[in-house]
C-alpha cells in the first residue's frame, strides 16, 4: 500500500475531518469525521478525482448495507469540483460512513 502523506503541523495525523474531505485516488485523506452533536455541520467534499463522490452516513457499518438506513446522504461532488453542504444534526454517538459510489471510502463518525 502506498505510504500515507506525512502528517501536518498541529494536527497529529490520523487522517481526521471536521469540516472537509479531500477524495483523491479514490480514497478520503481521513477515516473518520469529528462532529459536535445536535447541532449542524458545515462540510465539503474537495474532489480531486474525475469520479462522482458523496458522503453518506448510517446508524452503523452493517446498515450500510441498506440505503433507505442512511441518517444523511450529501449532494453529489462532481469530479474536480468542490461541493458544500450541511450535515444534519445528529446525536451523540458512533456512526458509519462512505462513499455510496466506492465503498472502500469509509469510516467512522464521532458525535460528542
């Protein structure tokens, strides 16, 4: 697996978004998303790939299964676009999300 780029000043690494995913190389730079709960969420999708992406988010990753589970479904990112859009309130919590184009674009969402 190709090496994973170096982390930035501050951040600590981990690959951890709280306000943007960058898809490049069909892959998110973060595999998981940090939001405040019960309140929305700001967020954009930078696309760097010529593929379509979006973020969708489930209860749990054996849920993502079923797409009418989904508590949240962005607007498509066209590629090379950069799309905004808010993410609803959600509850304190652990949830699950992808790219409902690309499984493997995945991870976890940390509500608190």
């Amino acid at each position: 697996a190709p090496e994973p780029p170096p982390a930035t000043e501050g951040g600590g690494g981990g690959g951890v978004a709280t306000d943007t995913l960058v898809a490049a190389d069909t892959s998110f730079d973060a595999d998981t998303i940090e939001l405040k709960a019960n309140r929305p969420t700001d967020f954009t999708i930078d696309n760097q790939d010529s593929a379509l992406h979006n973020l969708v988010i489930y209860p749990s990753e054996e849920e993502a299964t079923d797409p009418s589970s989904a508590l949240f479904k962005s607007p498509d990112a066209t590629g090379g676009t950069t799309t905004e859009f808010t993410i609803d309130p959600l509850k304190k919590g652990e949830y699950y999300f992808n790219c409902q184009y690309h499984a493997n674009m995945n991870g976890n969402v940390e509500v608190t």
